[in-house]
C-alpha cells in the first residue's frame, strides 16, 4: 500500500536548494542558532573526488573527449574536468518550450547547485537596477532600494571575498574588496584600446581570494576555477557555506531529496514539504514552521505552482497570477579576434585567477539618444589557455593543410586571440514566462514546466551596439575579427534565452499583492511562513551577474525571518 | 626531412641494412621501427594492425616531428583515436570508412595501399584532400575524412605533454602570487597600435 513517510518532528526551517540563496539562508540561520533543515535533489558533493582543477587532458585515455567520444557528436553537455554541476537536459526531468521560443534550462542536481563552477563574477546592482521604473519608465521598481542592500552586500563581498577597485562609478558601485588582481598582456591592450575609445577598463570584481579569508585559503592562481576549487578558495555556497555550517551541528542536510509540493494546513501556512527520496523513491512529508524556496528560479516557480489546493487552485502563493511571470535572463553575444601584436609572445603563465581580471562596466548611462535602453559590461578573454580538445580546431580549418607548416601557424597564433562578451540587461516583457505543462510530467510523477521567452528590440538592439564596440575594441587594438565566440548559441545575434544561465524574477517583489507574490521580505503576501531565496524575487535582471544579490537578498531575508522566530511571529 | 625515412635510417642505418626491398615496403618497416615512440607497443583496440598503421602514418604527416618539437606519434594520436573509435560505433565507422577511402584511392591511382605507397604519392594525396578548396564528387569523402583525422590529430598533440611543450604552456600550477613579465608586455605593446602613445 502507497504510505507516506512523515517526520515526527517538525523543522524550525526548512531551505529547498543549496546554491547561493539556500546556502547563505543556511549560513546566516546557523550563525543565529537556529537549526535548518537542507532539502538538496542531487547528490552530496565531495571536493576532493569530484573537482579535476589540476589534471591534465592527457591524464585521461579519453583527453577530456568522455568515455564514449561524446564530445565529437555534440553529446558532451559540459565540459568533462568541470566541476559537476548540472545540465541542459537531465534525464527523467524533461521540460518544454513554445514553439514560437527558444529556450534553454540550464539545472543543477549537487550539494552547491551551480556555484560549483559560476563564473564568479561578483557586481553589485546600481540605485538605478533596483528602480527601474522611476529611472526610465521600463520594467517594475523593487520594493527594497540601493541604500538597504548596501549593508547587505558588505556582508556578501567580505564573506566570499571580492576582488576589485573603488573606482566612483555609478553603474558599478563600490563594495568591500579584496586586492585585485594585475591585468594580463592582452588586457593591458585592452586597457590602451579603451582608453582610446573612452570606455572605461577596470579591474575585474571577482568571487576569488586575493588574500586568505575566513579560513579559506588564498587562490594559488592555477586558473582553472571552472573546474572546482578543491582549497575553496573560489567562492561555492557548498564549501563556504554549508560544509562550516553542517560542523554547528545546527544543520540536517537531505541529499537527494526532490521536492514535489508544499503542503499547507486549514490556516493556508505551509505545514510541511513532501519530497521524493530518489534513493529509494519512495515519498517523505517533513514538516516545518517556515521554508524557504531557494530551488533557482525557475524550479521555484514550480514547485509554487504545482503546490495547489483548496485555498491555493493556482498554486501556492498566486491569488495574483504572477508566479512564472516576468522570467528574464541575461542577454549574450560575443565576438573573437585576432591580435597580431600577441603574435609570438613571449611565453609566461598568464592563468592569474579564473576568468577576467580587468572587465568594462556599462559606460554610456548618461547618454540619451541611443537606440535601446540600459547597457551591458563586457567580459575580456584571452591569454595561454590551458590546451583542450578543439582548442585549435579553428586554427586547423582556416590555415588546411597539414605538416610543419600547420605547427608553425598554431605555434605563433597561440595566445594571440581574445574573446568580448557582451552581458546585458533584459526588461521583462509579457511573452517571456514559464508554466506547469500538465501533459508531461518528471520520472517523479511531478509535472514539469513549459517555457515561453521572446527578446524584444529593446535586447536586440542592445546585442547589435554590442558587436559594433567588439569590433572597434579589436580593431583599435590592431586586430581583426574572426567570428562570434558561441556560434552554437548567439547565431540569430544575440544568445538563446537561458544559456547565459541567469534566469530570474518568476516570483516577483512588490508592495501589492494584486501584482506581485512576494513582499520586501521576499516572504509571500498570501503565505506568511513562506520565503523564497534565489533570483526569483528580482524584479529586474541588470547587466550585472545574480549570483552577488542573491547572496545579499538572501541574507536580508533570513536575518529578518531569524528576527521574526526571536519575536515570536514565525 | 621526410620522417619516415628518418625513422628507417635510425632504426636500420647503424646495421648498414638499407636495401631496396626496404624502401619497397614501408609497411613492414614501420611495423619495425615502431619501438621507437611510446604508442608502439599499444595493441588497437578497434582498428586492425594495418588500419592502425595508416593512421599512424596519417598522423605523422599532419604533425610530424621537426626541428622545433616532437610529432603526432610521439603525442599518442593514433592511440587516442583508436580507443575512442573501441568507444563509439560512428567514430569507428568514420575512421574505417575513411582509411578503406584512402587506400582504395591509393590503389585506383598507384596500384598500392595507402601504406605502401612511396611518401611523394601519400603527400600528393594529402595536398588534394587537406584543402577544402580542392572539393569536388571524388573527393569529397576524402577531404571530410582528412577533417575529421587533422582535427582529431591536432586534439591528440595540444593536449599531450610534447604539443604542451611545442607552444610553451607553462600553466595550472600552484603559484604564491601572479605577475606579469614586463618584457612581455613590452614586446605585445611595441607591436601594437599603442607603442607610441
């Protein structure tokens, strides 16, 4: 007989999801004392077994290929060293898109989430990001503003360790930084470039630690953060976060634990979180005072909306229709170059830290007269990468041939292209949202979600001033450009939606709950000892990666649901 | 330098045993002087020895060995590609299919395997299929088999120690701290559009 599993006692806290809003909902209620529940539907993560930071492609038959070539087909979803971290397609866990879309639906099933391997890229929202509406009529104000998230994200960056520079710039606030980092070769050309054309380089802003913090130790500069860090010192919520807070012994944390709903008692709060145990798949109730949803925003939208009951026909939360609504992600579009002056560079080690270490912030807010609003940054690549397959793959179909020749051509070229990437900003729009798909459900029996994303002029516009500045950068810089960077995902000009990875604002903040589900507590109108903890509280999406507010947005949050336990509200 | 011929003169020029015969069959001299680099000893795993041969070969025109670094033989690019073709049905059947193309050519025009070939008739091959310019109905299997093998060969050396060394990657290592060289800086900046500003 179908029987499910009930816990007898009953969870202060429970957090869904142990990325960056589960993990700091999980540091900050530990450091209060409070003992938190973690549901996490992937496996726990081991560091030492499964980060690859330091081996080399020839250390494996396959040369990071996969065990079956699946790289050659197109069958590899990401690269084999990264750290593991999730998919595109799971399987058991489809989804589906309109077929007017375009959309892909990057998840991660590890303790940790995708701060395994993130970009790190760490860049505070401006006034203007969490006011949009008052600044130039477009898109929706937070209720929360600059001046209450500063504090809180002093408290994020000197946690996780920022690098960077006070540099006065409005579209790029100051914070609490650690020593940057020196800029490369092809950087400092850059830097000339830039400086030629007035748009500002500026030392990067990264989740990477130029000096030891909280027991972590200092980066020991491999450059290969994407793949892990095995000595933490680049910035995962499972390492920083919930590793120390599992030591308090303040903290249970359920691996392979799928939630399927909330279930809420007479009084409309949330009793209890049924989950699927993918262990044994058998299905278990844990019930709970409060729980906090940090599942990515998009899976925290359907866990709200396939939570329906008498009091809640439209899922938890919703009497305003807006759960799934406004989903945004960052836009994307990236161009290559080729530098001449790099040609036969001296050569040195120029990994530093992962990623970028001078970058552009948006630097035309005063100027009116452009054709879309808002702006991007641009993200700088380049340097002696580490060789993978098809590292020079390109080289090898635009000089043919073969023999010494082709050695030379690669030899010489070696360091000598950089890569732009435009990451801007998307306004919300109507046709752009994702939905319970009744008809198909998980290999759980949970219905699945079916996504609805359209750009508008607004981001195409914006992608195409993106490949103007790219080509004037490399052509000032003396070089010329050889293509876009991602042909597989930017083809049409700008990215798919999705695949810059930085979906947000299905769940949205508002002062009225006729229009919005969360309040300025990211605590649901309607739900009260219901929170949510990732980006789907974001009004907006700036040009700014998420991973930084979710950090500070979910610190807010659970200082002030600690302070409403202390009280005696929750 | 032609390689091949290197290797034979390596492998047999101190017993003095060059003999006309030899030259006539590469083949079995190639099987001879295998020793010489690591892959020699490997056994394919899905290629038979004569496949495993030819690509062998194939690999050691496309990087061979020079005065500036080692080649593809001494990368372990046949080695590479034979075990992902044990791995993966359509890999394999591109790799067979390909080096059955290039012997059948080889045959069409000089009576002899790919292999057997003398290595002005297996360049001349080269020179037709390695360009995509050259593209026409009888060659078109051919030039997207060379694809496949120079793309795969080139994988196989970047990403093994002697194609590390050929392009001087000197990266993942544990550093105290990061710098830049200035003389490098220098070098990109005098080169660049900047030098005199």
């Amino acid at each position: 007989m179908f029987q499910i599993q009930r816990s007898p006692q009953v969870a202060d806290v429970v957090v869904i999801g142990s990325g960056a809003g589960g993990g700091t909902t999980v540091k900050v209620l530990t450091d209060l004392g409070i003992n938190v529940t973690l549901l996490e539907a992937g496996p726990m993560l081991n560091p030492s077994k499964d980060f690859k930071e330091h081996m080399l492609p020839y250390e494996v038959d396959h040369r990071g290929a996969g065990p079956n070539a699946e790289r050659y087909f197109g069958l590899q979803q990401w690269g084999y060293f990264e750290a593991p971290n999730g998919y595109w397609n799971i399987p058991g866990e489809p989804y589906s898109v309109s077929p007017d879309s375009e959309f892909s639906w990057f998840r991660s099933r590890i303790l940790g989430g995708r701060t395994n391997h993130y970009g790190r890229i760490s860049l505070r929202f401006s006034d203007y990001d969490f006011k949009p509406y008052s600044f130039d009529g477009l898109g929706t104000d937070w209720p929360v503003d600059y001046d209450e998230m500063s504090p809180y994200y002093d408290k994020a960056e000197e946690f996780m360790g920022i690098t960077g520079t006070k540099e006065g710039i409005r579209s790029a606030p100051d914070g609490v930084f650690l020593p940057p980092i020196p800029p490369r070769v092809h950087e400092q050309l850059v830097m000339k470039a830039g400086k030629r054309l007035g748009i500002p380089v500026i030392p990067s802003r990264m989740a990477m630690l130029t000096k030891s913090v909280h027991g972590r130790a200092a980066c020991h500069y491999c450059g290969q953060c994407g793949r892990g860090c095995r000595t933490a010192s680049a910035f995962s919520s499972s390492q920083a976060m919930i590793f120390p807070a599992m030591k308090t012994g303040k903290l249970t944390v359920l691996t392979e634990a799928m939630a399927r709903e909330l279930i809420v008692d007479a009084s409309g709060k949330v009793s209890a979180v049924s989950y699927v145990d993918k262990r044994t798949r058998t299905e278990k109730q844990i019930r709970c005072r409060n729980v906090v949803v940090a599942a990515s925003a998009c899976e925290s939208a359907r866990l709200l909306l396939n939570s329906k009951s008498p009091l809640f026909p439209n899922g938890l939360a919703n009497g305003s229709g807006m759960v799934g609504r406004n989903l945004t992600d960052t836009t994307g579009y990236s161009l290559s170059g080729h530098i001449p002056a790099l040609e036969g560079l001296p050569r040195h080690n120029s990994d530093g830290i992962g990623g970028m270490h001078v970058y552009v912030p948006w630097w035309l807010l005063d100027k009116r007269n452009k054709d879309f609003p808002r702006g991007y940054h641009i993200e700088i690549g380049g340097g002696f990468g580490m060789p993978q397959l098809g590292a020079f793959s390109a080289d090898g179909s635009q000089r043919a041939g073969y023999g010494s020749g082709l050695k030379d051509y690669v030899r010489q070229r070696y360091g000598a292209s950089i890569s732009l990437a435009g990451r801007g900003e998307m306004i919300p729009n109507e046709h752009s949202y994702c939905e319970i798909d009744n008809s198909v459900v998980d290999q759980w029996g949970i219905p699945t979600l079916k996504f609805h994303f359209r750009w508008s002029d607004h981001e195409i516009k914006q992608a195409k001033h993106m490949h103007e500045t790219f080509t004037s950068i490399i052509e000032t810089m003396g070089g010329t450009v050889t293509g876009i960077t991602h042909p597989e995902r930017e083809a049409k000009g700008v990215s798919v939606g999705g695949t810059i990875i930085h979906e947000g604002g299905t769940v949205c903040m508002g002062d009225d709950p006729k229009t919005s589900v969360l309040n300025r507590w990211c605590q649901a109108h309607e739900v009260k000892n219901l929170f949510v903890a990732d980006a789907a509280p974001f009004n907006g999406n700036p040009d700014k990666n998420v991973t930084l507010t979710i950090v500070a947005l979910a610190w807010r949050t659970a200082e002030h649901l600690a302070a409403e336990m202390k009280k005696g509200n929750a | 330098m032609n390689p091949t011929r290197r290797d034979l003169l390596i492998a047999f020029g101190a017993t003095g045993l060059i003999t006309p015969a030899l030259a006539q069959h590469v083949h079995q001299a190639l099987l001879e002087v295998k020793s010489l680099d690591p892959g020699a000893a490997y056994q394919p795993k899905y290629l038979t020895g004569h496949e495993y041969q030819t690509l062998r070969r194939l690999s050691d025109l496309i990087i061979p060995a020079d005065e500036h670094s080692k080649g593809a033989l001494d990368a372990g690019a046949a080695e590479f590609i034979d075990f992902l073709c044990s791995r993966n049905e359509k890999l394999a059947q591109i790799y067979t299919g390909g080096l059955a193309w290039m012997d059948a050519t080889m045959q069409h025009h000089h009576q002899v395997s790919f292999l057997e070939a003398k290595p002005e008739q297996q360049t001349a091959l080269l020179d037709l299929i390695a360009y995509k310019k050259n593209e026409t109905p009888e060659l078109l299997a051919g030039i997207r088999f060379f694809d496949w093998c120079r793309r795969m060969v080139m994988d196989a050396y970047y990403t093994s120690p002697v194609g590390m060394a050929d392009i001087g990657f000197m990266g993942n290592k544990a550093l105290s701290s990061f710098s830049v060289p200035q003389e490098a800086v220098d070098y990109a900046v005098k080169r660049s559009p900047f030098a005199n500003s």
